[in-house]
C-alpha cells in the first residue's frame, strides 16, 4: 500500500501493559509452544479490562454469597437453559456504571452501559510500514499531539492539526478527489453564445419556461458520461453576467473555482494560465488555429497575365537570350549535316528557331496564381487578416508580427463572410485565424467559396473543465473521452453537427484553389494567337506579292473566284514541286545517281548530272518550269519531245519525270 490513511485505537504505553504483555507472551507460549508468536491486540485487551472492572463491581456490592436462578425454558433452547441469572445483577449493573479506572487500554468507563469512545490515532501506511500523523480525540478532534493544552477547538478537521502526508507517488501534495455537490447532483455551467449554435446553443422557451441546451460540445459531454464505469447525476446552467449579457469563459472558470458550478462544458479552449486553477481533460477535438481564406477565382483582368509571374523580368531576357544562344548552337552543329537546317538565311534562321522552342519545357502548364498558405508572405504583401474579437488569436498574431492596422475583428459568422466576399482591396480581409473547430461548420456550409489551412499555429483544443482543483475527475472523464473517440460515436456526432452543405457533398468536381482554368493562361493563348496571326498574315501577304501578276494578268473578265483558283493551284503547285524535289533527292541517293540540284524556288533553268554506273538504268529529270511573261502551262497536255504546249488566258505550273534512252540525257 502507498499513501494509504487510516485509524487505529490508541493504547497509551504504560509500564502495567508491557509488564502485562511480557506475562501473557511467556504464559502463551508455554500454553501453546507450536504455535508461533503471536502479539496481543486492543480486543484482547479491552476483554481484561472488562473481567477487572466487573471483578471491581463485585467488590463493591460487598456481598461474598451470589445465588444463580435457572432461567426458564420455553421449547426454544439453544443451550443458554445452562446459564445462570446472578440474584445481585441490578447491583452489579449499577456498580459497573459507576466503575472508573485506568486499564491497560486506557481509561475505563461506560456512560448509558456503553464503554466511552476511545481515541484514536491516524497513521499514514507506505509499504510495510505505518507512521503516527496525529490523534482524534472525542473533546478536541483532530491534533497533533494528544497531551497538548493548546488543541482547544472541539471537533476539528483541519489537516492542519496533523503531521505531514506522504501520499501515493512518495509525494506529498494532497490527490485530488470526487466530492459530490451538497444535493448530489453535479452543478455544469454551460457559455451563452450568440454564434457556432452548432457547437453550444442555449434557448429559452417561454411558453414552457424550459432552457434547451444542445450543441456539439454538449452531445460529446453526454457521450463521456454514458462510458463512465458509475453514474453521475447533473444538470446543466446557463452561464451568463448578473444583467443576463454573455461572460468571457475566464469568467466562468472563476466562478467554477469559486465553487459555484463543479464543472463546465462548451467550446473551452486548453489555455497554460488557466490550467494553473483548474484542470482540463483530455481534449475532444482537433486541435491548432486555422486560417480560412476564399479559393483563389481565375477570372478577371489580372489572372490574364498569370503565367508572367513565376519569372522576373530579368529572368526573362536571361531566358530569351539563352532560347537564342541554344538555336545558334543547334544550328551550328546541325549545319553541315542536316539538310532541314540549309538553305536560304531566312529558312536556316527560322528552322533553328522552331527547334530551340520545341525542345524546351513546356513549364507553362504548372503556373497557376498560387494560393496564399503562408502568414510570413501575408505579412510581406501587407494583407488584412481577421480575428474573432476577444479572442486569445489576436495576442497570436501580433506576435508572428502583423500590425494593428493589419487586423480586422469580426463577431459573428455572417460578418466574417462579408469580409471575406469583400476581399482585401475593397474593405475586407485576405483571411481569417480561428481555432480550427470554429472553422469547420464555417466551411462545411461554404465549401464552395472558402478553403481551409490546417495547422496555422498551434493550439490545444477545445475540452472539459473538471471540479477545480480539489478534485480528481478529469482522470475518469479523459479516459472515457479516449473511449468515445475510439468508437463511432464521435463521428456520428460530427456528421450530425457539421453536415455539409449539399451544393458541396452533391458536386462531383469540389472547386480548389488548385485547379486551372481556360482564364489562368488567357494571356499565354493571345500571345500564342496573335504571333499565329501575324505569320500567316505576313506569309500571306509576302506570297500575293510574289505571285501578284496571276491576279493582274489574267483575262480581266474571269471572275475573284476564279483568280483565288488560280493563286491555290499556285500554291499547292510550290508544296508539290518542293515535295517531288526532296523525292527525287532521295531515289537519287538511293540509284547513286549525283544530281545537281537546284532550288525549288531557283528561276534558274534545271540541269541534271549522272555518275551512274549503269548507262541503261532510268534517269530521273526534275524541272521547275520557269515563268514567261504572257505565257501559260497547261498540265496534261505535253508534246513527244516533253515541251509543253501554250494556251493564252491561264498559266500552270507542273512537274515532268521523263525516262530517256542510255545514249541522251536532257539538259
């Protein structure tokens, strides 16, 4: 045992009661010498001093000749018909009451045929072990000493009067108990609120004159008191300011130590200088304060340029000149070797250039406006922040460095919202901090527009303020509320408190801050279309230019529509004569045939070269026919000789593969 009190009857030390002890010891052993040794205790000698003080009796009637009478049997015995009344019982009665002495357990006296109460002695008991603390006497109660003249107070219970306590844990503070309120019933006082109904809500009735006390916290409280191992009785009150305004919850906890109210239940937050007066249980909710901010929107005119944020603009014209650095490289190497990277400056230059572009990162596809989840980068872009007025967040935050000017206090839910809606640049706030089970109703009805960051700073929770510090309840209530936690019952209260709004439990697709948008790479794609534009445009153009005689040489009475004919089979006449010369390149290669090339776009007249060594195989001519004034091609119609036949109005442009004889070859 450890720190175990108990009482004991006191038996004074007295020369007589050791001589005696020492007697009976020596005559018990040599009654009894197998048995061990064995001490004589209050009861044995309680039962001596009551042979003596009848013997005493006896003494005093003065009578040496006791006559004994039968006593008369009924039909009933059970042995007591051996028994003998003594004839001098009513003068032995009398004298026994008048009998005083000290015996061996102290003094000896009855009063109304009842021995006195005797005194006790408390004792503390650690281990095997037991030390004297104090006594309890019928005329002073509890006191240090017994044989002190200063112990004048009658019945005292003060633990004062006593010697130290060594309790369990080898300490000696006093362990904290369950005392029961005077009517049995434990007395919770319970915050009035005005806002998170979901977590305590207090409503009179008038009609009825009833209080209805329903909440989250409140339906946890019931929940822990259902897995106590004992019954506990309570009600709840309402706690509220003598005029019926809502009190701080420093307040309430005041008026607990005072002893007004065992305990409380509602939205407490774990506080360290509240716990240096009472005692809290474990806590039942998450714990830490989180920010709450609207999901980022990714409409407007400064999402546009978006995707120009994540690079500086010296960062910027590093990119570009190195985009141009590496096509210069590209081309350098590839120059020599790869046909696609020959030809006229301007084709060179613009085939490096592609190149260089379509071998970068496509890194555009990661930008998104980020989300602010930083309260270093709120403080550095001078954001307005919220904070619930009155509330222990706003000693938070200035401290992690935010000016007053910086934050906005707010006092109800609709009032956050219209802060938030607001935004920073019109009046409102860039976000708000509050312990996280504030922020979770708010969100679930407006999961749509807002979003939570968990864990900003750190906090402790919501929990259970136990009887004050006397006490010793918060140990059975933490492990229940263990217990809850453990099995569905906390999630089945939290699904019923902070249902979310159907909008949001209902959508396949929850909006995010996250999520990217057609409007987040607007900028991109007008970029991207107007340099689109603008190539075809100038191409367009460049290629009219070139080709303007088709439109102005043609028979004045053919129709527009007729004019855009001819300018297409112009141009998909280019795309066909450059695909057949780079065909006629390859089976040249493939034949071993050396061919003198000449550009596709070259005016000058086609000629062709063989080092072939077979003289019979088929040779492969390319001619880009040449334009003449006033002059036109007609496709299909060709004469033996391959000279093509004119016709006035048109022109045509054609391609001619002829196989000559071994002994010729066109020039």
């Amino acid at each position: 045992m450890q720190g175990v009190l108990g009482i004991k009857t006191y038996v004074p030390i007295t020369k007589e009661l050791e001589s005696f002890r020492a007697r009976w010891q020596s005559k018990f052993q040599q009654d009894n010498p197998t048995i061990p040794s064995v001490k004589l205790d209050v009861f044995g000698l309680w039962a001596y001093d009551a042979a003596w003080a009848l013997a005493m009796a006896a003494e005093n009637v003065g009578t040496t000749n006791f006559r004994f009478q039968k006593i008369n049997d009924y039909g009933n015995s059970t042995g007591s018909e051996r028994l003998e009344v003594s004839q001098s019982g009513t003068e032995l009665v009398r004298e026994l009451s008048c009998t005083r002495f000290q015996g061996l357990s102290g003094d000896f006296s009855l009063i109304n045929k009842q021995l006195q109460s005797s005194t006790f002695q408390v004792v503390n008991v650690n281990d095997n072990g037991e030390r004297w603390i104090g006594y309890w006497t019928p005329k002073n109660g509890l006191v240090r000493n017994i044989k002190s003249d200063k112990n004048t107070s009658r019945h005292s219970t003060s633990n004062a009067s006593l010697g130290p306590i060594i309790w369990p844990g080898d300490t000696t503070s006093v362990p904290r108990g369950w005392p029961i309120s005077a009517n049995g019933t434990l007395r919770i006082g319970v915050p009035v609120k005005g806002a998170y109904d979901e977590l305590v809500s207090v409503k009179h009735d008038p009609s009825t004159n009833t209080t209805n006390i329903t909440g989250y916290c409140i339906d946890v409280f019931t929940a822990v008191i259902e897995v106590l191992p004992y019954y506990v009785p309570y009600e709840f009150h309402p706690f509220t300011r003598h005029d019926g305004t809502r009190a701080s919850y420093n307040y309430l906890l005041n008026q607990v130590i005072l002893g007004k109210y065992d305990a409380a239940v509602g939205d407490i937050t774990i506080r360290g200088s509240r716990s240096l007066f009472v005692d809290f249980t474990l806590p039942y909710t998450e714990a830490g304060v989180s920010m709450v901010m609207p999901i980022k929107g990714n409409t407007g005119a400064k999402n546009t340029w978006v995707f120009l944020k994540p690079l500086t603009w010296d960062l910027w014209a590093t990119s570009a000149c190195f985009f141009i650095f590496i096509g210069s490289v590209v081309w350098f190497v590839e120059h020599p070797i790869n046909k696609d990277f020959q030809g006229s400056p301007r084709h060179q230059i613009g085939t490096s250039v592609w190149f260089s572009f379509s071998t970068s990162q496509p890194w555009f596809s990661h930008i998104l406006q980020p989300v602010v989840t930083d309260v270093n980068l709120l403080i550095k872009n001078g954001d307005k922040v919220g904070y619930v007025r009155g509330s222990f967040i706003y000693g938070i935050l200035k401290r992690v460095g935010f000016q007053d000017d910086k934050l906005r206090p707010y006092h109800s839910r609709e009032e956050l919202e219209k802060l938030l809606r607001n935004g920073n640049e019109n009046g409102g706030i860039s976000a708000a901090f509050d312990e996280t089970p504030y922020m979770i109703p708010f969100i679930a009805t407006h999961c749509s527009e807002y979003t939570l960051v968990t864990p900003t700073f750190n906090s402790d929770g919501f929990a259970f303020v136990s009887l004050s510090k006397r006490f010793a309840s918060h140990a059975y209530f933490s492990t229940a509320i263990t217990k809850v936690r453990k099995g569905g019952k906390m999630e089945a209260i939290e699904d019923k408190w902070f249902k979310k709004n159907e909008s949001c439990s209902n959508s396949n697709t929850a909006e995010s801050s996250n999520t990217l948008s057609l409007d987040s790479f607007r900028g991109l794609f007008i970029v991207s279309g107007v340099a689109s534009s603008l190539a075809i445009l100038i191409f367009t153009a460049m290629f009219l230019y070139e080709h303007s005689h088709i439109l102005t040489h043609v028979d004045t009475e053919a129709s527009f529509w007729t004019r855009i004919h001819e300018i297409l089979r112009v141009y998909y006449g280019k795309d066909l004569t450059l695909d057949i010369y780079r065909k006629s390149t390859l089976q040249d290669s493939d034949h071993g045939i050396a061919t003198t090339e000449s550009p596709p776009n070259s005016s000058c007249p086609p000629r062709s070269s063989s080092s072939s060594p077979d003289s019979t195989g088929p040779h492969i001519v390319h001619q880009e026919l040449v334009e003449t004034p006033n002059s036109s091609v007609h496709g299909g119609d060709r004469s033996p000789n391959g000279q093509a036949t004119q016709d006035s109005g048109t022109h045509e442009y054609g391609i001619e593969l002829t196989s000559f004889p071994s002994d010729e070859r066109q020039t």
